[in-house]
C-alpha cells in the first residue's frame, strides 16, 4: 500500500526508537511521542494516518488520550499497545475509543500489518462517495457529520461506521456476517451481541422520536436501513 504517516506514541524510548525506525523502513513516515499530553497535542495537528498508543503513558495515560481525541471528532484509527493482555484490557481499550488492541510481546510483522488495515480500511477504495442520505438522515464521510433533519447526530467512531455501512448498502438486508467483517473486522462470530448492542444504540439516536424509523431489523437475517416514507 502507499505510504502511512503514523505517529507511535510510547514512553520507552528505545521501544519507541524502534518502532519508528521499522516503520521508516517499510516505506512510511513515522514520528515518536514520549508522554501522553505531547502524544495528544501531536494526533490533533498531525494529520496522521494511525496512532499507535501505548496504554500505560505518563502525563496522560492511553485511554484517556484516546477518550480525549474522540471527544474532539478526532477519528484517526488508534491501535493500542499494552502488556495487559487479558480481554477486560482489551475490551476496555476498545470501548475507550481504540480500533484494535495488541498485547505486547508482538512481532513488528504484526503490528505493521494491523496499522496498514487500519489505514487502508480508513482512507476507504477511491470512488466512493463521500456522503449517504436516505431521506432526511444523511452522513459526510469527510467530515465525520450525521445529520437527521437538519440537526446534527453525534455519534462514536464504531457507531459512525455501522452506520456508514448500513447507508452504503441502503435498501438491502445486510448480515450479520457482513457486519463482523467489514465493521468490526472479525472474521468469525465472537458469540457475543456486540451487533445487536451497536444496532440498539444507533437506533435510539437516528429513530428515536422520529415519525418514520430508518433502521429495520429483517428477522433471522440482519439489519436494512431505508426511507420507509417510500
């Protein structure tokens, strides 16, 4: 793929050193910041194609940085890097705003080919539009803003991308499956209901006191977004 521009944020610096270095030498451009707050200030100007955030962080730790960025509409995928590996670490690091999580130790083989998914999956296949509306719901995809009539919808990034997919599929039934792989990047069913949990979620703030629902379930298939004005 082209170039990346990813900045690692990681209080060790040899760590930090060498992270940077193998990413230069993939071909990419690459910035190191030592402490939470420098990481922050940095993610906000930047202009970065994936951060790379250790979780343990002084000044500011990981996730609140995370939090933080989210907070000022800053949607650049964040890969988190921690030695708490169990799934309450990752789940909190997810929740918190993270795209993916990867314990440490890691092979930079790795981690380079989860920041190359992030950034791919981010910058999206060129000509696709870059705006959905179904109705009076619509989305800017460079702008990150959700509109429903005229008033603005804020929405987390994971909730954004739901949305963002069921918009780009409107009108048609859109699996379970398809969500795993294409939102959530899974590639097996992780038997939980983290779907249905997004879904609800979206729903209340896209449906909630509006004449005319957008999202419907299609029982024992998935979800479809349409204008059931129509």
């Amino acid at each position: 793929m082209s170039a990346m521009k990813i900045l690692v944020i990681e209080d060790d610096q040899e760590a930090g050193a060498y992270m940077v270095k193998a990413f230069r030498e993939a071909g990419h451009v690459a910035d190191h910041a030592a402490d939470g707050l420098d990481g922050y200030a940095m993610a906000r100007e930047g202009g970065y194609d994936v951060l790379v955030v250790d979780r343990m962080l002084p000044k500011l730790d990981g996730l609140s940085l995370i939090r933080s960025l989210r907070e000022q509409k800053v949607d650049t995928p964040v890969l988190i890097l921690s030695a708490l590996g169990q799934v309450d670490d990752r789940v909190k690091g997810l929740r918190a705003g993270g795209d993916d999580y990867l314990p440490k130790p890691y092979a930079f083989s790795e981690l380079l080919a989860r920041a190359e998914v992030l950034a791919r999956r981010s910058k999206g296949a060129n000509g696709e539009p870059t705006s959905y509306q179904i109705g009076d719901l619509e989305l800017d995809r460079l702008s990150h803003r959700v509109t429903r009539a005229g008033q603005e919808i804020v929405l987390q990034p994971r909730e954004f991308r739901l949305l963002e997919y069921l918009m780009k599929h409107a009108g048609q039934v859109v699996t379970r499956t398809m969500l795993l792989e294409n939102v959530w990047d899974y590639h097996f069913d992780p038997q939980t209901n983290v779907i249905d949990v997004h879904v609800s979620r979206l729903r209340a703030k896209i449906d909630k006191g509006q004449d005319v629902p957008l999202i419907q379930t299609v029982r024992g298939a998935g979800y479809m977004i349409r204008d059931g004005a129509r």
